[in-house]
C-alpha cells in the first residue's frame, strides 16, 4: 500500500465515521419508493391522506438515516381511478423514475393492474388498496404485500356486528367494481351464515352521483338494514339521497367502511347515525400511546388529524424499510422473504402481522357510529368509537381458500 | 304485480322525472347552440360543473339558496357570452371541428381550473332548510327538494317557450336556425344572436348544475358523464329541435330510472341502446330535420 492509497482510504474511513448519518445518507443514491394514487375524481381525499401519510414515514426515515444509509424519496403520481393509467404511471416509475419499491394503490381494480407491472419487474410491492384478489392466487405473488384490510375481513366483522345489534332483514348498495363486489358477497354470506335475509342487492357504476332511481324499491321492501358500500364521493351523494327520501328515519344504515376524509366533507348532519367499519381513527390516541405518538407528528406536520388510508402507506413505507434494512438489500425477494422471517411490526396503532402464506397483514379494526351534530369533537371529530375487534386471522379467508396451501 | 310494486314504480317515474329534468335542461341548452350555430359545444358540462361550484360559492356567502339559484346561472351565462365572444367567434366558418375541439378544451381547462381554486375534493351544500324534508305522496316518501326542482325545470321551460315564441328576438332566433343566410338578408346581426343564444344555452347548464348540487354534490368531474348522456338526449330528440330535446330528456329520465329499478346493471348501457334503437328507426332522431348535420 503506498502512501496515497493509505491516505484517501483512511480519510474516506474517517469521514464516514464523523459524519452524521444524514449525510452520508445524501452522499449515495437516494431510494425511490413509487406510489401510484387516485389523486383527482371521487377518491381524491382519501388519496390525499395516504400522500400525506406517505410524506410522513419518508419524513421520519430521512430523519433517522434513511434506509441503509441512503436518503429515501416517495415519488406519488396520479392513476386517475383508471386501471391502464395505474399501470402506466408504475411502469414509468420504475422503468424511467428508477423506483425500488412500489407502495399504493387505492381503488381495488386499479391496484391490481399496478400489481401486474410490479410482478413483471420484479419489484416489491406493498398494497394499500381493500382487496380480497391481492393476497390471493393468481393475483399475489411472492414480493406481492397487503398493508390494508380487505372486503372479506371488514364485512365479515362489520356484518356479525350488524346482525347482532342493528337488525337481520338487509338491502345492500354496492358500487360495481372489484371492491363493491366482494364486500356485496361476503356481506351476504354473513349474513346467511347468522340466519339473516339479504332482501336486495343493488349495483351501480362507481362514481354515480345519482341513486335516487334506486331508492323507492329499497323503501318499499323496508329492509331493517341498508348496508351500503359506496365509497368516496358516492357515499356522500349516496347518503344525501337516501337521507333525502327520509330513509334514515325507516331503517339503520351501516357500511363496511368509514371514511374520514369523506364523512367531513359530507358533515356531522349526513353521518349522525351511520355506522360502519374502520382500521383507524385519530381519537383512538385516548389510552393508545402508538396512535398518539402518530397522531402528534401527523398534525404537527399537516395541521389536521391523520385519517384511516394515510396509515396504510405510512405503514407500508416503514415496512419497506424495515425489510431493506433486516435484509440489508432492496433486492426484492430477498425483502420479501426478510419480512416473512420476522413479520411482527407496530408503526402506529399496536401490533400488526404479516401471515407468511399470503403476504396479508392483520391488524386490529373498529366499529364507529356517527355523532349527532353538536355533539362532534372539532372538525374531524364525527365519530364515536363503538366497539374493537382485535386482529384475527380467522377472519380472511384461509391461504388453502386462496389457492396458497 | 302486487299493490306494492306498483306503488314503488309509480315512485320510480317521479324519480325519473327529476332526472329527465337535469337532463332537459342540459340537452335544451345543447340543442339551442347546436340547431343555430351548429356549434356541438363540449364544454356545456363544465359549465353545468360550474353552476354548482357557484352555486355552493354564493350559498356559502350570501346564505341564500335562492340568491344562488338566481345569481350562478347568470354568472354561468356572461360566462358563456365571453367564451362566444372571445373563443368561438373566431372559428365561424370553419368546419365544425374546430369549435367541437376547442370546446373539448375548455371543458378540460376549466375542471383543471376549478381543481386549481377550489381543490381536488368535492363538496357539498345543502337546499334550503323548507325545502329539506321528504313529503308522503301516498305511494312513496319523497324529498320535497326533487319537486321542486321539478317545478323549477317546468317553470323555466314555459319561460323559455314563451320567449322564443312570443317575443320579436325569439322569432329571429327560430327564424335563424331555419335559414340564416335568408335572416342575414333581411338585415339583422346574426352575431348578436349567435351571442345570446350561446350565454341562454350556458345559463340553463348552470342552472342545471346549481340544482343538482344539493343532491349530488359539487366536484369537479361532475360534468363529465352529464355532458355526454346530454349529447344522447339531443340526438335521441333530434339535433337542433327544442321539443325533441324536451321529450327525449323526460324519455331517457325514464329509461334510465325503469332500468334501473327492473336491472339495475343495465342501466347505463340502456341509455345507448335506447338511443341506437331511436336512430335505426328515425336516423335523424324523434324530432330532428334531415339533412342540417350536411
């Protein structure tokens, strides 16, 4: 070794040690995590809580170092609710942005198509979308994760909850779509199985913002259950119309799902009384110190509560670091399978798991009623929680039902 | 058919007749454009947005929803006397693509605009607190609001009617989407008319639009599906003739609410083959002219 050599390695060594890992950090390459979002049309605001959600775990990564070592950037671009527009945008991610990783999706039938992309490059993908297909065969694959709940699971905990306390005889609403579809089936499976009537079924084209032609036949069949899955601006228009006709005085309304970002911009008059399913919500943080911790630098950063989708891709994208750094890669496979090696992980409500057979997390989930007006807590405040289901494998369908055995 | 069924249908047509009336209201503007200055104006469903977004603006400011109801479509309307003016003017003469392109445009100008001002998110005002409740019509409970807007619709017809058959401007209006040349010849300015005719046409989309905010809510993509089964509603009515947008809007209103409450899944394509089964059997539509599409 001669002098120069032994000076430039034993400087370079030295800098690397004195520097804070934030720079060296921004010394190399950044990783680039892609994620496609329905940023226009009537998923907007839950697309714009999962952006946000996004900007805060890359936030708190940069913070800390980065992933192994390297500064970590979210690239979000808009797929328009459009499955061929999902893909596309995925597929210059990563092929032109140089992605790494892809985390997202939100619309069940557009995530799906984004899923395409990323199994043909071999990326690992971390879905955020309510899909039962995901985790399952042909559609999963072994770099293939599901952050977020699915139909199966909210409807089948959603409807036990319902037959039990709010009534038997049902007409469903649900928007014609992957999503729409696979919460109609399993709610009405559910409901079969606890000896309930389902007296309708009703499919619309999502994105309708007219029901009312829908309506008169739900009333005359006087279900004591509307069990409506409309999700993002059609729940609004959904819930204004069946209000309108003076449903909500005939019968109870519950859906698999609620929406912050959605029930605010429909108001506290809208969402008095209307139950439904939910994996977050921000007033969770009384007595729940991981909530709060997230809660806090949620609003510290954005000035308003967190909502329910923002912590899917908050989750995901520290998921996508915690398997990078356990496997000291961004390999995807290698990844995938550190992930399934040690799949225990609390980002931001208590402890979630991913089940080795299907790349599916579970997670604990909550019922939630809608307060009267005058009785909300603030702007966000519209819901009261009603009751917690803790995490159960039992209710997915099994990896053998999958076609994963 | 049990006494149920029946009354629940004769509840589906009323909820059809509400739905006619947006859509008539829409196609009669589309109509009145088209049949003078055979202009197909893309852009009628922004301005159908922009009625709502003005109409949840002045809600909002003056608290009156009948300030809204009066003062948006209006708005709309210069809106749409500007955009003759300054956009279409120029392309008279051309061939009818180019206002059709550059309508397309300003559709996608203006959602993209209302996305910048007012946000990606949608939103929502309510109808006036009397108009709030639903009401027993003895076959079914219906929202007080949607007979209102029918009233409204009716109202604005008759009006609407009344102006182009009884007054001197209404009969140069009928006179000029019959031979324009011949109404150029006898001396008077076919560009005013075109003018008015244009901001009439773009008051009664916002008109639409501030009526449908209460029920469907207010975003920017609002009018992107309406201005197409618009479309079909004129050419199901005939290009160009008022009745037939007016019978053909009340038509596909009932179409698509009977559809919808027999198969629900075919609702939507119903409309199109409606509209295919009106034009193998009457190619220029239920009211329409041959030959003013040459």
């Amino acid at each position: 070794m001669n002098r120069r050599v032994f000076l430039t390695t034993t400087a370079a060594g030295a800098a690397t040690f004195a520097f804070p890992a934030v720079l060296r950090a921004q010394s190399k390459d950044p990783i680039r995590i892609g994620f496609p979002a329905p940023l226009t049309g009537p998923f907007s605001a839950i697309a714009a809580d999962m952006k946000q959600g996004a900007e805060l775990a890359v936030d708190e990564l940069n913070a800390k170092g980065g992933i192994l070592g390297r500064k970590v950037e979210v690239l979000i671009r808009d797929d328009q609710l459009k499955p061929q527009v999902g893909a596309q945008r995925t597929q210059e991610l990563i092929e032109k942005e140089g992605c790494q990783f892809i985390v997202g999706g939100l619309a069940a039938h557009v995530q799906m198509a984004i899923n395409e992309q990323t199994k043909k490059a071999k990326v690992l993908f971390i879905s955020t979308s309510q899909s039962d297909e995901i985790s399952a065969k042909p559609d999963t694959s072994p770099i293939t994760f599901h952050e977020a709940l699915n139909p199966t699971i909210t409807s089948r905990v959603v409807g036990k909850w319902v037959m039990e306390n709010l009534g038997k005889k049902w007409w469903i609403v649900y928007a014609d779509y992957a999503w729409g579809k696979q919460n109609n089936m399993v709610l009405s499976e559910t409901n079969k199985k606890h000896g309930g009537t389902v007296l309708g079924n009703t499919p619309y084209p999502l994105g309708s913002a007219e029901f009312s032609a829908h309506l008169p036949k739900i009333q005359a069949a006087k279900p004591e259950v509307l069990v409506s899955c409309t999700p993002g601006a059609d729940n609004i228009a959904f819930l204004k119309q069946v209000k309108s006709f003076g449903m909500h005085q005939q019968m109870k309304i519950a859906q698999p799902l609620h929406w912050i970002s959605v029930a605010k911009q429909g108001g506290p008059e809208l969402y008095q009384d209307i139950y439904g399913g939910m994996n977050f919500y921000w007033e969770l943080q009384d007595g729940n110190p991981d909530v709060k911790r997230y809660v806090d630098s949620f609003q510290k950063k954005f000035g308003t509560p967190p909502g329910e989708y923002g912590v899917y891709a908050y989750s995901a994208i520290l998921e996508v670091a915690r398997g990078s750094e356990l496997a000291k890669t961004t390999d995807a496979e290698k990844v995938a399978d550190a992930l399934r090696k040690s799949p225990a992980y609390n980002h931001f409500k208590g402890k979630q798991w991913w089940r080795t057979c299907d790349n599916k997390s579970f997670q604990d989930m909550w019922i939630l009623k809608g307060r009267a007006p005058g009785k909300t807590k603030g702007d966000w405040g519209l819901l009261e929680v009603v009751s917690r289901v803790p995490a159960n494998e039992e209710f997915d369908r099994t990896c053998a039902e999958k076609g994963l055995a | 058919m049990s006494d149920i069924s029946l009354a629940a249908l004769a509840a589906q047509v009323f909820t059809g007749l509400v739905l006619g009336g947006i859509y008539v209201l829409l196609a009669v503007g589309l109509s009145l454009i088209f049949g003078l200055m055979t202009v197909v104006n893309f852009s009628h469903g922004a301005l159908y947005m922009l009625g709502a977004y003005f109409g949840f603006v002045l809600v909002g400011r003056t608290g009156s929803f009948l300030v809204a109801l009066v003062l948006a479509p209006l708005l709309v309307g210069v809106f749409g006397l500007l955009v003759e003016r300054f956009l279409i003017r120029p392309l008279y003469g051309r061939s009818p693509d180019d206002p059709l392109l550059l309508t397309f445009g300003l559709s996608l100008v203006l959602v993209e605009a209302v996305r910048m001002i007012w946000g990606k998110f949608g939103m929502t005002f309510d109808p006036p607190k009397v108009l709030g409740g639903a009401v027993n019509l003895g076959f079914t409970m219906f929202p007080l609001y949607r007979l209102f807007v029918i009233g409204v619709t009716a109202a604005v017809l008759i009006a609407l009617w009344l102006f182009l058959v009884k007054t001197p401007i209404g009969l140069v209006i009928r006179a000029g989407s019959r031979d324009p040349l011949m109404v150029r010849a006898l001396g008077f300015d076919l560009g005013r008319i075109w003018l008015l005719v244009f901001g009439i046409g773009s008051a009664l989309a916002g008109l639409a639009g501030v009526l449908a905010g209460p029920m469907r809510g207010v975003y920017a993509e609002m009018g992107v599906t309406m201005v197409i089964e618009s479309f079909v509603v004129v050419v199901v009515g005939g290009m160009g003739s008022l009745p037939g947008a007016i019978v053909a809007g009340l038509l596909i209103g009932q179409v698509v609410s009977l559809t919808t409450f027999f198969v629900p899944k075919m609702a939507e394509i119903m409309v199109f083959i409606f509209m295919a089964a009106v034009l193998l059997i009457r190619p220029s539509g239920l009211f329409g002219e041959a030959g003013l599409m040459e």
